[in-house]
C-alpha cells in the first residue's frame, strides 16, 4: 500500500511540474514605453508622400558621455570627471510622426531585447520654424521622463545635452546620433567612371 501511495504521490508531483512548465513565458513584463509593430512602421513609412522624407530621419546609431562637474573646495577651480562613456550602445530609427500628432517625430528603438517589438523610446519636436533645433524628450525604462535640446553637428550627426543639479555637482548627459542610414552625400560615386 505505501509503495502505491508513493507511486502516485510522484507522479502527481511530476504532472503538476509539468503544467508548471508549459506556461507561456511573458516577454514584456511591465513597461513604460509606447510600442509599435513593424506593421505601424510600415503603416507610418507608406502614408507619407513622395519626397516628403526630412533630413532628420534615418536609422542612427547613439553614443552617449555622461561627466560630472564641481567646484574645488579651497581653489574654486572647476573639475570636470567623465562618469561614463557608451559608443554605439543603441541603435534607432526617427520617422515623422502622422499629421496632427502633438510631436513631430518618434525616435523607435532597433536593438530592444525583445523580438518584433519596437518600443517609442523618444519625441522630438521642431523648436524653430527653419527645422534645424529640436526638444527631444527621453523615455526612460522606469517611465522617467528626460528634455535635451538638440541641434545638427555635423551633416550626419546631432547631438543632444541635458544638465541636471545634484546637491554640489553638475551631471551631464551628451548624446551623439550618427546618421547610418541614408547618409547625406555630396557627390554620388560611378563604378567605373573616371
């Protein structure tokens, strides 16, 4: 009678283990961004009339240097320290947002840790009529929420910067988008042409 009970009290354990198992993983726990799929990206690419396509948007891969900054104690000197520094740590795709959108362009993440999921990581917003200065709101993964200003470097390249006070210490947030997808020519190149 005991090895019986035995018997089934193991195959019990073992059926409920096994329903445990096959429970579909979540991928998304809780999160804070707007996520499209490639669906709405495509929906946002082809609603748009020919040549209606700004400088700003292309596929860009983001760097960002991170320094703190204070005053010295007895000289008053300002001390600059980098925190910390990331090349290329993301890349992003900045599309026009649809007309009547309350932001002019979405920065979409391309290097999300989940599959066909493309999280809006970021707003930029036109700051002057000529195009050339924008306000670029942040989303963190916590659903903080961080505004650069951010003006063209380079022909290729923007960059953003956000300060913030902590007690004695100035932190700075630089971040650097390089432009890898169209790139800005000046000239177009024929193979085998002289």
């Amino acid at each position: 009678m005991i090895p019986k009970l035995l018997t089934f009290l193991c195959l019990f354990l073992l059926t409920q283990a096994s329903f445990a198992q096959s429970k579909p993983p979540t991928f998304l726990k809780k999160t804070h961004y707007e996520v499209v799929n490639f669906e709405d990206l495509m929906h946002r690419y082809f609603g748009k009339g020919t040549g209606s396509f700004t400088r700003l948007e292309g596929i860009y891969s983001v760097s960002c240097v991170i320094t703190k900054s204070s005053k010295g104690f007895l000289t008053g000197q300002l001390k600059v320290k980098v925190v910390e520094r990331k090349d290329n740590y993301a890349r992003v795709a900045i599309l026009k947002d649809w007309p009547g959108s309350q932001r002019d362009f979405i920065e979409v993440s391309l290097s999300y840790h989940v599959s066909n999921v493309y999280p809006i990581v970021g707003e930029l917003s036109t700051l002057s009529s000529g195009g050339e200065a924008y306000i670029y709101k942040h989303i963190e993964a916590d659903g903080s929420v961080r505004d650069f200003s951010m003006a063209p470097a380079l022909p290729d390249m923007i960059e953003g910067e956000f300060s913030e006070m902590h007690k004695r210490k100035t932190i700075t947030y630089k971040l650097s988008y390089m432009k890898i997808y169209p790139k800005e020519s000046s000239q177009n190149v024929v193979l085998g042409s002289k």
